[in-house]
C-alpha cells in the first residue's frame, strides 16, 4: 500500500540529511560508488588492521577482505554493520532519491504512466484503423460482387 501524502513527507524530511551527505560528498569530489568506508574510518582513527580483526574475531586477511568486499559493493550487510562495530562506528543505512524527494519521483511515475496510457491509446488507435483498413476493402469487395451479380440479373440475399 503507497504511503500517503503526509507520510511521505515525513519520510522525505527523515531523508533529507542523506540527500544534504550526499551533495556534499559530490561537492568533495567523493566517488560514491566506490566508497569505501570500512578502510576510510580505520585509517582515520589509526586502527591497524590486526585490531579489527582481534576485535571482530577474524584473520587481517578477512579485514582486508571485508575492506575490498565494501568497494566492490558485494558485502553483506550484516557484515559490515559488524564492521563498523568494531571500528566504533554504527551503521546507517538508506535508500534515497537521486534527485528532489519522494514526491518528486511520485510525480514522475504518475507522468510516466500517463505517457504509457498514451501511447497505448495511440497504438489502439492505429491498431484500430488498420483493422477498418482490412475491413473496409472486404466491404468494397463485396459491394462490387453484389452490383456484378446483380447486373447478370443474379437475385442476391
């Protein structure tokens, strides 16, 4: 069921401290899609990476492991909320717009499905007219047939 319209507000102003790291990341000139958070955040506190991997009770091979597995987008979640345990660090997680809000991309879908309607339309329109198309030549056909016939002095039903 979509939220409504007071709801989604209140989830759009609950992402809007997302969307403001965001920016700024961009402004930075952070990749965001090549984060890397866990190597980041160690480094930034000195942690070496054998204390991590004491703390999460795993080989510094792992760590490293984990470190990449972020980069690469192919971490679970639950491993790296762990991660980030161990580093201090608490985990947070979002789904965001790439662009304006919620309502914003609400509005997109309500204009992308009009278009799509649209553009049904016009094909049964076109559909349509190619069907009287095909019909209407098996009309004129059989008009002609019946005025043949009835000039050999056929009597037609």
């Amino acid at each position: 069921m979509p939220l409504l319209g007071a709801q989604r507000q209140e989830l759009d102003e609950t992402l809007l401290w997302m969307r403001a790291a965001r920016r700024a990341m961009k402004d930075a000139g952070c990749p965001l899609e090549q984060s890397n958070w866990l190597r980041t955040v160690r480094r930034a506190i000195g942690m070496p990476v054998n204390e991590v991997a004491r703390r999460l009770g795993i080989t510094k091979r792992e760590v490293l492991r984990q470190e990449r597995g972020e980069q690469s987008a192919c971490i679970q979640l639950s491993t790296l909320r762990r991660a980030a345990e161990a580093l201090g660090c608490e985990l947070v997680y979002a789904v965001v717009p790439r662009v304006g809000s919620l309502e914003d991309l609400v509005e997109a879908q309500r204009k992308k499905a009009a278009a799509e309607q649209e553009r049904a339309k016009k094909k049964n329109l076109t559909l349509e007219k190619e069907i009287d198309q095909a019909i209407g030549w098996q009309t004129v056909l059989n008009k002609a047939v019946r005025s043949e016939l009835g000039k050999q002095g056929n009597r037609i039903l």
